[in-house]
C-alpha cells in the first residue's frame, strides 16, 4: 500500500505547459 | 474543445515531467511511435522493454489543489480511473505497466478569467479550432485554396494560423490581419487546424476559402484559452496491467471519485494507495538495463 512519502512530487514550470499547448493543437 | 484540449496540455505536463525526473535519476527509457505529428502516442514511453501508458488527472477546483499541497496524502484516496474501452483493447499486454499521474493547476475557463491573468502579466494561449470536416480536411485531402482572413474589429489583429500542408506536415504562419480588413495566408493549405490569438479579439474573424466557397466566422466566445496554470505534479504510482485487472472494479459513468465530480465514461477504478510506489519502478528499470 502506498503512503504519503511513496507519491513523488515534481517542480512545475511553464515550459511543461508550454510543450503541451503545442501538442494540444497539433493534435487537432 | 477547451476542456478537451487542456486535459491533453496536461497530461503531456505530467508526462514531460515524468521524462525530466527519468533523466535526472538516469533510469533509461525509449519513447514510442513518433510518427507523424498528429499521432497521439507520440509521447507513449517504453521503460525495461514495457510499455508505458500514463494516465494523467488535471485537478482545478481550488479546495482540492489547496488540500493537495497542504499534505500530498489527500491523493491516497483518490481513484485510479483506465477508461474500460481503453482497458478492453489490446493495446497493452498484461505484463505493460499504467503508471498514474496528477497536475494542480487551475483554468481560465471564462473569457473574465483570461482577461485577469493577462492583466497578471500571465502567459495564455488563445485558440479557435474548426471542428468541420472539409477544414480539416477529412472529407477530402485537397488544397483549401487561398484563406483569407477578415477582421472585424478596430484594431490590427496579430493571429497564428496552424495547419497542414499537402504531405500533411505541420504548417504555422504568424499573420496580422489590419483593422476592419482582409489578409491572405500565405502558405497552402490542406487542413485548417485553428487559430492562435495573443489577445481576445473584441470582434469577429471570417475566414474564407477560395476552394470550399466558404466562409467560417470565429465570434470573440469562439476563442479558447488553453493554458494551464499549472503548480504541482505528482507522480502516484503504477501497476501492470494485469495487477490492475485483478485489483480495479467497474465504475460507472457519472460517478464522484475524489478528484472528479463526475467520471465522464465507463472506468476501471481502484484506489491510488493500491497502487506500487514509482521509485520501485524507476529500481527494476535500472536493475533491467543493467543486466
């Protein structure tokens, strides 16, 4: 069973989102 | 489209995530299918010879995210979702692994909403998708002629028009449509894919095809903002995909789970607690590759 310290927590930053946008509308 | 379209700007966030930490811990991976560029798998993973498909769940409600940051255990009972269509294909085989992600983060859902973070000096990325088939080409792949754009309202209008080209490749052209005037796309097009606005324009876009004799009129609600206002990914864990057979039930359209009012399809579901921690994936991974 996994606890609260088993979840890895990764930083965030814009250039995530960036790439995703790009796909997102690629994918149209 | 913009719920739709920012569900996949997040799962590709959690995915590229994942990919930066797999980097940093040097477990190796191979990244399948990059085909053409509108192939949805092009981000699907393979890690130790299985394949990978990473689920990902976007949450926005503000009570959620606020509880989420304040003790990552919140996720512990949320659910584990494979839409059962997915789960039922033989796109996996049972020893491939679902490996199961999370993005906080919040929308601007309404045209006030992006107003505001644009006043916040944020980022948004503003789009306009055409949904018929002869745009996007489906009905018959041929050039859409010369597009021209008319912008209604009274200020030069600066566009990003994104579509594909006769051997279907990738075309994007930055446009300036002046005030209450035409301009031509210079590229040939073969499908109109949409149109990126980098404010929201006060008034309405026609755009007209000298092939298919026809004008299509993007209204100011047309426009979707998809950015994601992304703060935390978590990475929950992973099962095989005949660990997840045996321990997920069936859930029911319409269902609540934690993070979700409402499940849109049919899933299987279990609790994410249930699931195996992902650093012990990333330890068999590099046991794998080093044998």
């Amino acid at each position: 069973m996994l606890t609260a310290l088993d979840l890895l927590r990764l930083p965030y930053d814009d250039s995530l989102t960036r790439a995703g946008v790009e796909y997102a509308k690629k994918s149209l | 489209p913009g719920p739709r379209l920012r569900k996949i700007v997040a799962g590709v966030a959690v995915e590229l995530a994942l990919r930066r930490w797999l980097d940093a811990n040097q477990v190796p991976y191979d990244l399948l299918g990059a085909t053409a560029f509108t192939e949805r798998d092009k981000y699907d993973l393979r890690l130790g010879g299985r394949r990978v498909d990473l689920k990902s769940f976007f949450i926005t409600d503000r009570d959620d995210i606020t509880a989420l940051r304040h003790d990552p255990g919140w996720l512990l009972d949320a659910a584990a979702l494979v839409p059962e269509d997915q789960f039922n294909s033989h796109k996996l085989e049972d020893g491939d692994v679902y490996v199961f992600g999370f993005l906080a983060g919040l929308e601007a859902r309404q045209q006030a909403d992006t107003r505001r973070v644009l006043d916040a000096g944020q980022p948004v990325e503003l789009v306009a998708t055409f949904v018929d088939d002869d745009w996007l080409g489906r009905a018959q792949w041929r050039s859409l002629g010369t597009l021209t754009l008319h912008n209604d309202g009274p200020l030069p209008l600066e566009l990003e028009v994104g579509g594909q080209g006769r051997d279907r490749e990738a075309i994007v052209e930055p446009l300036v449509v002046p005030a209450e005037a035409r301009a031509a796309v210079a590229a040939r097009l073969y499908a109109l894919l949409y149109l990126r606005a980098f404010q929201p324009p006060p008034a309405g876009v026609d755009v007209r095809s000298s092939a298919l004799h026809r004008t299509h009129s993007v209204l100011p609600s047309d426009w979707h903002n998809i950015w994601v206002y992304g703060m935390d990914v978590f990475i929950a864990g992973w099962l095989t995909k005949g660990e997840f057979r045996e321990r997920s039930r069936r859930l029911p359209a319409g269902s609540r789970v934690k993070q979700y009012p409402r499940t849109q399809t049919v899933n299987r579901s279990l609790p994410i607690r249930d699931l195996r921690p992902i650093t012990e994936l990333a330890r068999r991974i590099k046991d794998f590759a080093s044998r």
